[in-house]
C-alpha cells in the first residue's frame, strides 16, 4: 500500500496499521491477476460495445456467442460491463412530453392545415421560424396571377 512505509525503523507495521485503522491482513494481501479467459471475455465485450453502444447485456450475451463463440450467460456479462463502467445507452422516460417551460405557438399556416392532424398541432420556437419561413415559400410558389 502507499499509506504504509514498508522498511520503516521507528514504527512497525502493526502500528501503522492501527494508526490508519487498517486491518493487518490486508497489508498482507496480494489481488490475483484476472484469468486470460475473463480478459478476452472482457475485451469481446468492449469490441461489442464500441461498434454498438446500444447493446445490453442481452444482445451482447448473444454476440459473444454468435460471433465470438464464448458461451457466457447474461449475469456474467452485466458483471463484466459493471466492472468496466460500460452500460447500454437507451431512451429515457418522457421524452416525448413536452417542457413546461418552452413557449409553444399555434400554427396559422394553409399548408399545414391541410396535413395530417399530427401535425396540425402546436410548435415550439425552435422550428416556428422555418415553418414561417416554409409557409412564405408555399405561398409565393402556389400563387399564379390571372392572365389577361
């Protein structure tokens, strides 16, 4: 550990383990190296993520033993992607519900009325401008003048 000063003369581990409040057997101990079978699990594992970010642990399960031929159940794979911080990326709740705090416009335009009802709706300021800008193109493409 780097807390402790191993070839210390005036305290001896004991005491210094006391003073960081350490148990002494874990000065003692010594992590194993990861098995090469978990290393290239692992790094199957990341090679899935990195080309496909969406994938859980399900489909990663599947690939691995698909594309990889490493048979490794779906709680094995959640292990792996928690020790390596790695996690699906997917949707959120409500993202279809709108903020309360955005200003929404009606839409007055006859292009639009004549469109489904989806869309007949109301807009928020960040597409108002190009539906004006829109209306303003329709109105000035459509309008043919009587010839005399």
């Amino acid at each position: 550990m780097l807390l402790l000063d191993r070839p210390a003369t005036e305290l001896t581990w004991r005491t210094q383990a006391d003073l960081l409040t350490l148990s002494r057997r874990s000065l003692y101990y010594q992590p194993t190296p990861p098995a090469a079978e978990e290393v290239a699990i692992k790094h199957a594992i990341d090679s899935i993520y990195t080309a496909q970010p969406s994938y859980g642990s399900r489909r990663s399960a599947i690939i691995l033993e698909r594309d990889h031929q490493l048979v490794v159940n779906r709680k094995a794979v959640q292990r792996h992607m928690r020790e390596m911080g790695i996690v699906g990326i997917s949707p959120g709740p409500n993202l279809s519900r709108r903020n309360p705090e955005q200003r929404v416009y009606p839409i007055c335009c006859a292009m639009w009325s004549r469109c489904d009802r989806t869309r007949s709706g109301r807009l928020t300021s960040h597409t108002f401008a190009w539906l004006l800008a829109g209306c303003i193109w329709w109105q000035c493409c459509t309008f043919t003048p009587a010839m005399s």
